[in-house]
C-alpha cells in the first residue's frame, strides 16, 4: 500500500475512531506526516496493516517500560501530560531505538482486545440462541478467542441502565473482585435473567494468549486505549476469574477446520454455538467466505448456531442491516455493531438480526427475542 494511502488511513482513524481517546487522535495525525511511522505500518501484513495494530506496538513499549519519552503521555503508564509540540519528537525517539521489537509486532502481531464489556451484548445474543434453539445448556466456542475472555461472560457482573435511569442486574452480583460491565439499554424492556448456561468452554486462535504469561497480558494490555483505567481493571480483574475456570484454548493455524473437530468432541445434549466479535473484520475475502460456507455445512449437519457481532458489513450475509437506534450524545455510528443469529431451521439456514451494540458494550439496542419488542 502506498504511503499516502497509509497516511490517509490513518488520519482517517484519528478523524473517526479516536474521539473519546486526544493521545490516539493526534499520535495518528503525527503518524501520518511520519515517514517512519508510515514504514513501521507498511511493514504488517496486508490483512493485518491496521492502525489500531500500530497504536497497540507503541502502547506496549510505553508499558514495557522502553518508551520513556511517550510514556509521559500515558494515562496507562502514569502519565499525565496533554499531546503538544513534544508529542512528535518523543514519536520519533521511540521508532528509532525500539524499531526491531516494534517491526516484530507489526510484521507477527495482531491485535488482541478481547473486550470483556462486549458481554452487554454477548449475554442476550445467548439468551436469544437458547430459545431459538430450545436448549439450556450450551457449548460455547470463541472463534478468534486471544485469552478467551469473553468465554466467561456468565461470571462477570453485569448491569443494565434503562431509559428511565434504572439499573438491572444479571449474572452474579459484584463483590469486588470479579470484573463488572455496565451499559446502557436503548429502550424496551431490559435483557432478561439467563435460561441458559455454559456447560462447555472453547476458544480457537492462531495465538491463542496464555495469561500466565507477563509480556502475552502485557500486549493485551497494550491493545486496550490509555486513557480507559476501567478497561484495564475490568481486564486485569477478568484475568484472574479466567484462571480458576474450566475451559480449553487451542492454537490452530487453521481455526476455519478445527470448528468441526470441536462439534464432534461435544458430549450429546449442548447446543453448539459458535461466537464471532470483531475477528471477521481481520479475516481476507477469501478466508470470510470459506468461513461462511463451513458455518452453513455445519449448521445443516451438526445444528451449530452462529453468533456474530462486527461492523453490518460483515455479519449481515442478508439483506440491509436495520436502521441504528438514536445514539447516546457524543457516541459515532461509524463502529456500531450489528449482532446476528445464523442456524438451520425447516426452511435451511437462515439468519436474524439481533441488534446493535457500541463495539466496547457502552450500549445495547436489542431487537432480539431476549430483548425489547
């Protein structure tokens, strides 16, 4: 990709995805007049070349503690300082003395965030697969898992703010350890209890991260944005719920073959489901499209049920998605994301919309059967 095409990227990046984050903002417009900064980016794979994959390089050589002259700038690393006139030469500072572990990360990384607060939406995406399905007890498999966070949905302490104020909760109550999700429900009646429940736990990636690892926290750690200390307690604190359940994680180079594997190992009585949030968008055409047709054989054979929440592009395969809810003030509808229900049914397989959700769980707008209307 030529370098004005990456300079466009990632001014466009700054411009749209980087409101509630200054430091990502103006790091991406310095970037972006930064012909080291646009190498380093040239330098990941085309499916891969993505500026939040630069963004998280950067942020774990602040956190690794190799980054003194951005650190200052971190609320992740104790910072404090605004971006202004030192922000470009302490850029330039770290592509120079940290180029080879940040070329590693560009050319062999991938982003990681594994948003534990997307299980605002996860949670009623289940609810919904259960009663269109008629199971209760579910075989949970995390495609594109990184540490499988997101299989523990059912741990964390969630709550619901409806339109009049009201706060609902689901899952366990907080304590003070496990992690907690809050989000707001855009109308209709709030998400109800489960009827469901996660009897088996499976996560497939092609580095799946192994949380005992300090420098494997550390870069999931990077993915998340600095200034967000929530987000790095909801992690830090979902880290360690993980540890002590019962799950498996498995590294495939193939994660598209492994999926049938898995369907036949299940013990009989769960229903499968298979969960996508925020990979396909990492996947090339011809990986999406070999995925998609897998799914469906799979879906007629085993009776899998799939669960996707992406940009509307990629989890709607039907139709044009539904309109967006009216958003909170200050939130952009150019990240929403668009849960589906796919599964076979009397009239072959067929997919539902579900509803919209901000891509970090801050909101839920549910048309789903386990939401309003």
């Amino acid at each position: 990709m030529p370098h004005a095409e990456l300079s466009e990227l990632l001014r466009r990046f700054g411009r749209e995805e980087c409101t509630h984050e200054p430091l990502y903002a103006a790091l991406c417009g310095i970037a972006a007049a930064d012909g080291g900064a646009l190498a380093l980016l040239a330098e990941a794979p085309p499916e891969q070349r993505k500026v939040n994959l630069l963004l998280a390089a950067l942020h774990e050589r602040v956190l690794a503690g190799a980054a003194p002259e951005l650190a200052v700038y971190y609320r992740s690393a104790g910072g404090h300082c605004e971006p202004d006139s030192g922000l470009a030469p302490a850029l330039a500072a770290c592509l120079a003395r940290e180029w080879p572990a940040l070329v590693q990360q560009l050319r062999h990384g991938a982003t990681q965030t594994n948003e534990i607060a997307r299980g605002a939406a996860i949670w009623p995406a289940l609810g919904d697969a259960a009663q269109a399905t008629g199971a209760r007890d579910l075989a949970l498999l995390d495609f594109g898992c990184s540490a499988g966070l997101n299989l523990a949905v059912d741990h964390y302490a969630l709550r619901y703010r409806d339109a009049q104020g009201a706060w609902h909760e689901r899952g366990p109550a907080p304590d003070g350890r496990r992690a907690e999700i809050e989000s707001l429900w855009l109308g209709g009646t709030p998400v109800p209890a489960a009827g469901w429940r996660i009897a088996s736990r499976h996560g497939l990636d092609p580095a799946p991260v192994e949380l005992a690892d300090p420098a494997r926290l550390r870069w999931l750690q990077a993915c998340l944005w600095p200034h967000d200390g929530a987000r790095r307690e909801r992690l830090a604190r979902a880290a360690a719920q993980l540890r002590s359940l019962p799950l498996v994680l498995t590294r495939s180079g193939d994660c598209v073959a492994a999926i049938e594997p898995w369907l036949q190992g299940l013990p009989a009585g769960v229903q499968p489901v298979l969960l996508t949030s925020w990979v396909l968008y990492y996947l090339s055409g011809a990986e999406l499209a070999r995925l998609r047709a897998t799914v469906d054989a799979l879906c007629r054979r085993h009776g899998l049920a799939w669960i996707c929440g992406e940009l509307p592009a990629l989890s709607r395969q039907e139709g044009a998605p539904p309109p967006l809810p009216e958003l909170p003030p200050g939130e952009v509808a150019a990240s929403a994301t668009l849960w589906t229900l796919r599964r076979a049914g009397a009239e072959g397989v067929t997919e539902r919309v579900l509803g919209w959700s901000h891509p970090h769980g801050r909101w839920v707008a549910w048309c789903g059967a386990a939401g309003p209307g």
